[in-house]
C-alpha cells in the first residue's frame, strides 16, 4: 500500500508540472551558478542534473558560472593576496591569467558533467565569437586591472549552439576592442547574456534563500516580488552587502525584458526544478506586475 502511495505521490508531481512544462516549452533559460553549489560534489550533480532535465523536456537552457573562490585558492597557493574593490577582484596581469585558467577548467569541468548526462554541451567564453565585448570598468574613478563593463552581447555563437542542440556553458571573460582580456563579474555577464537572449527566466544560485522584507526575519521571504516594490525595497536601505547589487540585477534584467529573475537557494537539492515546476516554487521571483502568471494573483 505504502508503495502504490508513492507511486500516486510522482504521478501527482508529474501532473502539477505538465502545465509549467507547456509554458517553458522552447523558452531560454539563463542559469547563473555559483555559491556553494559550485562547491559541494552532490548539490553540483542535482545542479546539472535539473538542467539535463530542462534540456530534455524542452526548454533551452544557458549555463553562465562563476569561479571566484577557485580563483582565490590558486592565486593564494601562488602567494599572490586577492584584493577587492566594492566586490570586485582587483585584476592585474598575472591575476587575469590566473583567473582565465581557472575559469577555463572549471568551464569543461561542469561540459563534462552534463555530457555524462547523456546532453551535448559546449563550454566557451566570452572570448568565443566576440561574444561578449567589454570596456574597462572603473570603481569611484578607480582602475581597478582587467575588469570589464560589457558593452554588447553577440549571441550568435550561443545561437548557433542552442539550434544545434547544445547546452552553452559560458565563463565570465570577455575582450575589448584592442582584444585585451577582462575579467567580468558573473552576475553581470549572466544578466547581459539573459537580456540579450530575451530569455524566459534568469536564475541566480546563491547561499540565501531569497530576497526579505527585513533581513533580520526569516519568516519575511518574498515569493513574488514586482518591479515597483523592488524599487520600494532598494530605497528602503534595508537591502545591503552582496544582495543589493544582485537585486539591482534582477530589476534591470526585468526591465530590459527578461520576463522574469529568480534568486534561489542552491544549496537545496533540485532547487531549480522545485522553483519552475511546482505551484509554491522556492526562492524569490522577482517580475513585472503587468506580466504576472494567473497563479501568481
């Protein structure tokens, strides 16, 4: 009996996720992977299993990761000490190719990881057809090295690679018009790249849970949040350190067409399939109010 319960529970889950399916179908999904799902081997595999799963049920998903703290471990084995500058890694030239080398392998390292999934993938950077042009990006006035501003997404080689059949896996790098490498912070490049591919959905995986009304109250995660009470939210000054310039982020993604943002916990197992095909999902869903889903209301 316990086993034909279970068996009722999956064709349940199954059904609740049929119209989510529907939805989604053939819509491009931007994954921006980081945190600590980067660094735990099982929460890793669930990560890039779910995309194997998006992939397979039909949407077209895009990888976009980060590699900061691999970064800072090689660069520390180097004895060279990270600096960083309002959260951005002060980047000079023998910083630069260490963080090229890092990103590249851990670029084919997550290719080999949804390839063993039985779904074709193909690692780049921005590098890669141009993809992603940069200027260089100064802090308060201040050079900071070799980190870039993105200037101009060209998704031609993302495109060429989606009509092929094939998961895009993109590290943050990118050349500027003297062909000079740059560092770009992930979130950023995960956002320009979602906006450029008028993608369906943008989801950061982060070490929180989402976004609250107060941050001191736990019980004040935000499930939906608008455009307007984002504004609401920023102006508040309760948003503060490495959210307030993610959710700066999101809005901007949202208002550049992205039809809607996701920041979500990736440290909980399956949490982009919890997020995209159940009714109460996880996280925070940041969206435009004139584009609410009914289910939403």
């Amino acid at each position: 009996m316990m086993q034909m319960e279970q068996l009722l529970f999956k064709a349940h889950t199954l059904i609740e996720a049929l119209p989510y399916i529907q939805r989604f179908n053939n819509k491009k999904v931007v994954v921006k992977y980081g945190g600590s799902a980067m660094l735990d081997d099982n929460l890793q595999n669930n990560v890039i299993k779910d995309v194997a799963l998006l992939k397979l049920i039909g949407l077209k998903p895009i990888i976009v990761h980060g590699g900061g703290k691999e970064i800072t471990k090689w660069l520390s084995l180097m004895g060279h000490e990270s600096r960083f500058v309002e959260g951005l890694r002060v980047t000079d030239a023998q910083t630069m190719e260490v963080a090229e080398m890092v990103l590249g392998r851990v670029n084919k390292y997550l290719v080999q990881l949804v390839e063993k999934l039985g779904v074709k993938a193909v690692g780049i950077s921005g590098k890669d057809g141009s993809t992603l042009k940069v200027e260089k990006r100064l802090v308060n006035g201040q050079d900071i090295g070799f980190v870039g501003n993105i200037k101009h997404v060209n998704t031609d080689l993302i495109d060429t690679l989606l009509d092929n059949d094939f998961v895009p896996v993109i590290a943050p790098i990118g050349i500027d018009d003297e062909y000079l490498n740059y560092n770009i912070n992930a979130d950023d490049a995960a956002c320009a790249i979602a906006t450029a591919m008028k993608a369906e959905k943008l989801v950061f995986l982060t070490d929180i849970e989402g976004v609250y009304a107060d941050p001191n109250d736990k019980s004040s995660l935000i499930s939906v949040l608008t455009l307007k009470k984002a504004d609401e939210l920023l102006a508040s000054g309760f948003i503060g350190g490495g959210m307030l310039p993610k959710l700066k982020n999101c809005v901007d993604a949202v208002r550049n067409g992205v039809s809607r943002v996701h920041i979500l916990d990736g440290r909980i197992p399956h949490c982009l399939l919890l997020e995209f095909f159940t009714n109460k999902g996880i996280g925070t869903a940041i969206v435009d109010e004139n584009s609410i889903y009914d289910n939403e209301l």
